[in-house]
C-alpha cells in the first residue's frame, strides 16, 4: 500500500468543458482553456513528491491520452453524476494500493507543488479535509484519509457545506483549508476577468 496518497482528477472531454464562458469564448477557445487547466494541474501534480499516483477519470479518449502522456492513469467514467463517479475512481484507487487520496478539480490554474504539499500533511490529523472554492460553495479538492469511509458529495453546488454536513454526521476529523491558490477556479465569465487581472505567470493562457 502506497503511504503517499494518490491524486484523482475528473476531468469530462473538453467540448462539453466550460459551457458557462460560452458567452465570452468560442468553443474552440473554451476547449483550449480546459486543456490548458488540466496540463497544469497534472504537472503540478507530477512536480509534488507528496503525491503517489495520479489518476484521471474520464470520459473522453483525448483527455485519456493527455493524462498518460503526462504519466497519470486514465480510467474511464462509470457513473452519471460526479459525486458517484469520483465515488467509484476512488474505490478503484483504493484497489490499487492508496491509503489516503486527494481529489482535485481538472481547472485550478494557480495549483502549485506547496498546495499539495499542505494538503497530504494534513491527513494525518484529519481524516476530511475540504477546500472551498472562493464563494465557499464548491469544493475544489478534498483530501480523505481513508476514501472508502466517506461517500462525496461533488456535483451539488454547496459541495463544500455537504462534505463538512456529512463528515461531521459519520464522526470524522474534518477540517478546512482556505486557500487563494486552491480556491481559485474559472467557471464563468467574471472568474476568466480575474484570471486576466491576476495574471500569475503561468503556462495556462486566460485566452
């Protein structure tokens, strides 16, 4: 069994990514974006020796391959909604060998090696641990001590409110890492004009 945990990504095919900048993007130019957020998160990822394996789930061919060209697994969808496919590729990492396993959304463009870093050192005084996005109504990772012990609510958009409701109900160590970095997602058109204001140097491109 691996004593790092193991990384999951979902990631859905970059035609139905975005959908909400549609008004400012095109779909060539939402496609280029998702593709660009996920290079950099499963480089990141691969640049963090805090990390065992990293895995991505999905369900399209192009993105498979993306995640083997940058030397993750690739597993393909086995449910309809999020929360239950994240579900089953975390049984499924568990199989594997993962003790404890982080899951991190496909578009975190300020994901950095330190952020992983703080978030596997946490698992060992707390068995969930959420981080909000920065409304603090999604949740852009969750790291989980023991995977199997704890269904995730992905999918709602009070996920992260869900995950602290549910982690608390079953018992668990739960707790909260608010992050700038971590919390910063690009899912409508005023979060692609912060992406263009913040201008981090980084290998997305905010289009």
């Amino acid at each position: 069994m691996s004593a790092r945990p193991w990384a999951l990504v979902p990631a859905k095919g970059f035609a139905q990514s975005k959908s909400r900048l549609s008004a400012v993007l095109n779909e060539p130019e939402r496609e280029a974006l998702a593709r660009g957020f996920l290079i950099h998160v499963l480089d990141v990822l691969a640049a963090s020796d805090a990390i065992g394996e990293r895995v991505v789930v999905t369900d399209s061919d192009t993105v498979a391959e993306i995640a083997r060209r940058h030397g993750a697994i690739s597993v393909r969808d086995e449910a309809s909604s999020l929360g239950a496919i994240v579900d089953h590729a975390l049984r499924g990492v568990v199989a594997g060998g993962a003790r404890g396993a982080i899951v991190f959304m496909s578009d975190l463009p300020e994901l950095a090696p330190s952020d992983v870093r703080t978030l596997a050192g946490f698992l060992g005084e707390r068995d969930v641990v959420a981080v909000p996005d920065l409304r603090g109504e999604g949740t852009n990772a969750l790291a989980l001590a023991s995977p199997l012990a704890f269904p995730t609510c992905f999918g709602h958009a009070d996920s992260f409110t869900r995950h602290l409701a549910r982690a608390r109900a079953l018992g668990l160590r739960v707790g909260v890492h608010t992050s700038d970095r971590l919390g910063f997602d690009v899912d409508v058109p005023s979060d692609l004009a912060s992406l263009r204001k913040r201008n981090r140097a980084s290998r997305v491109s905010a289009a």
